[in-house]
C-alpha cells in the first residue's frame, strides 16, 4: 500500500540495539520561562540523555520535575514568545533546536511522534477520529484518502480497538478513556516513527487497559526497533518497561541506571524516598508508608545548594553547595547520581522487586 512512508529503514532491536549509534541526543538541555516583572523561571537545567533504536529509555519523577517540558522541547513544541532553549537536541544527526518549523514540521509525525497526556484535551473533540487518524497519513504519504481510511481501520484494529470500521466515524466523547488513549497511541504510530515519546500514557486508566497499553507499546519496540522516551511518574511502569532510567527533580538528573541497576541500587537519596514510599505485598501487615517528606514546592536553587536539600533526611552542611554532579558517587560503568550523601549499596545482589530501602537518619539543613 502506498501509505508506507518510503523513509523507514530497518534497525537492530534487542541486545543488537545496544551498541547502535544513538538516533537522538540531548545535551545540556535548559529551558527558561519569562515570568513576571522580568523574572526567570528554569523548568529544565542542564538535562543530557540519548535514545538508540530499539530502546526505551525513561525520564521519572513527580509532577513539576520538568519532564513533560523536555519532551515538548525535544518535539519543539514549546511557544516560540517567553521561552529560551539552550542546550543542543540532536535527532540522527539533526539539530532540532537550530531546525526551520517547516523542518519539524515535516519530522514530526513522520519520524517523530508523540502521545500525550490527557487523550481528552489532545484530540480534537469535534473531528471524528477516523478524520485525525488519516490526517497524519495525507500529510506525510502519498496514500489517496480511500488508502489512508483504511489503513486508518488496520490501525485502530492494531491498538486493539473493538469494531474498528465504526469507530473511525465516532467523536472522542464517544470512546471510553482507554479506547481515546489507543487511538492516540494509533495516530502516533500511522507512519512508523522512529522516535516515539509517551508523555505518561497510561495515566487516569484503570490498571488493566495499563497493562494492555504498555503491553502494546513494548511490541512496539520489540517488532520495529523505534527508540522511545517514556515519561512518567509510576515506578511500576518503569519496572515493566524501560532499559535505562533517568530520574528528574527539580528540573535536573539526580540519578541515571540501567533500570535494574536503579532498582537494586538506588544511591540518590529522591530515588530511595520514591522507592520507599510505594506500598509493598511483603511489608509486615499494619507497617505504614514512608512518604518523602514536604512536596516539590520544598526546594532552593541548584546554583546554590541540592535542591532536594529541604526534604532529604540526610542532608547537612556539605549538601549546601553549588553545582552537585551527576558523577558524585560513581558505583558501576553507567550508574551516576548527583548525591553528596548517597544511599549505601546493598551487600548482596537483590531483584527490582526486592529492593532494599535504607533506613534515613534524622537530619536537617538551611540552605
């Protein structure tokens, strides 16, 4: 069928995928909001990561840790009045910061996608969805409209959408939540992207059209080597799904793994909070939960001090100081956190779903 993109190339999947060139690449990435009386607000400060074909890499933390402003940066999505982006975003080769409009344009959707949030506010409600779905196909194909109805149909089929054909005449208040988030995810996928990102796909579903999300996502990138950024702020996903974790707070990495690295080892003292915090099967019956302490708000600048300073149980006086970094506490090849005090390291070898929580001692600290 001529809806096929003519760009698509085969890639490595698997272990293969591992010793690929990176497909994109981000690089001190800083994003800056113009506020009020002519103050700044920093949302990204000094992000780095890279995604090679075939691998899902995630960006983890809790809301306002700046993960979803990276992505929009990535995508170049952001407003173009009162935002400064800096840094260098790299797709195969490609500055994207440095890209004309009509140059993302042409990338996104074709080789990029995205899948946002909310599936309610992202499609547009007075549209059908068999109208959404084929216009990413008219745009970047030269399929006719009768070719990109109906791979539109074999799409919504793919992401496991019941009655396919009606569905394509239907509004998005006529489709439950996950039948919404399935035909995003279809939209994305209409012209095989090599470069997918999930801004947290699963959220406001109930865990068993989760499970059949991430389940669709991970043939995804096992069948067709995409490289995907998944964003999010459930452990459980990350567990499941990604290869490396890239833990954010307060607009910065504080700890960067392999994902079973991370959940055997944890050394940032945020990693072991968040950790510690989620409720657990073979936890004594009555034990209760260890939530972080304050809330995100509870933070101080990273040019003067750990900004996870006020709500860590450990931090002292040596947490007060400008420019932490990632490289602190180096445990293996790959594990890097921004921790002055990291967790200490398990003695013994644990499983992700074992995973040892260090008991913190009682400490404060002013920045």
């Amino acid at each position: 069928m001529s809806a096929q993109p003519s760009n698509q190339t085969s890639v490595p999947t698997g272990p293969a995928a591992t010793g690929s060139r990176p497909l994109l690449e981000v690089q001190d990435l800083r994003v800056t909001f113009a506020g009020r009386g002519g103050r700044e607000f920093t949302a990204v400060d000094g992000v780095s990561f890279s995604v090679r074909p075939g691998q899902v890499v995630g960006l983890v933390g809790e809301s306002g840790s700046g993960k979803s402003v990276t992505s929009l940066a990535v995508m170049g999505l952001l407003p173009r009045k009162g935002v400064r982006v800096e840094g260098e975003v790299r797709f195969d080769g490609r500055d994207l910061l440095a890209a004309r409009r009509d140059e993302l344009s042409n990338l996104r959707g074709r080789e990029m996608a995205m899948v946002f949030q909310d599936p309610m506010t992202s499609l547009n409600p007075v549209v059908p969805i068999g109208t959404q779905v084929t216009e990413v196909l008219l745009r970047h194909t030269d399929a006719t409209r009768s070719e990109a109805r109906e791979e539109a149909e074999q799409l919504l089929r793919r992401v496991g959408i019941p009655d396919p054909g009606r569905r394509l005449t239907e509004y998005p208040h006529q489709l439950s939540g996950g039948m919404r988030q399935r035909a995003l995810i279809a939209i994305a996928l209409a012209c095989k992207p090599r470069l997918l990102i999930a801004d947290e796909p699963t959220t406001a579903l109930d865990v068993t059209i989760q499970a059949q999300v991430l389940e669709l996502l991970r043939q995804l990138v096992t069948e067709t080597g995409t490289a995907m950024v998944m964003i999010t702020h459930d452990l459980g996903v990350v567990a499941g799904l990604c290869d490396e974790v890239n833990v954010m707070y307060a607009g910065r990495v504080v700890e960067s793994a392999p994902r079973q690295e991370l959940f055997a080892a944890p050394r940032h003292r945020y990693t072991t909070g968040l950790l510690a915090s989620i409720p657990r099967l073979d936890s004594p019956r009555g034990e209760p939960l260890r939530p972080i302490p304050g809330s995100p708000s509870d933070t101080v600048a990273w040019s003067r001090a750990c900004a996870f300073a006020p709500r860590c149980t450990v931090a002292d006086a040596d947490c007060v100081r400008a420019d932490i970094p990632l490289d602190q506490d180096v445990v293996r090849p790959g594990h890097r956190a921004r921790c002055v005090h990291p967790a200490p390291e398990p003695e013994t070898a644990t499983t992700p779903a074992a995973a040892p929580q260090p008991a913190p001692t009682e400490r404060t600290v002013t920045p």
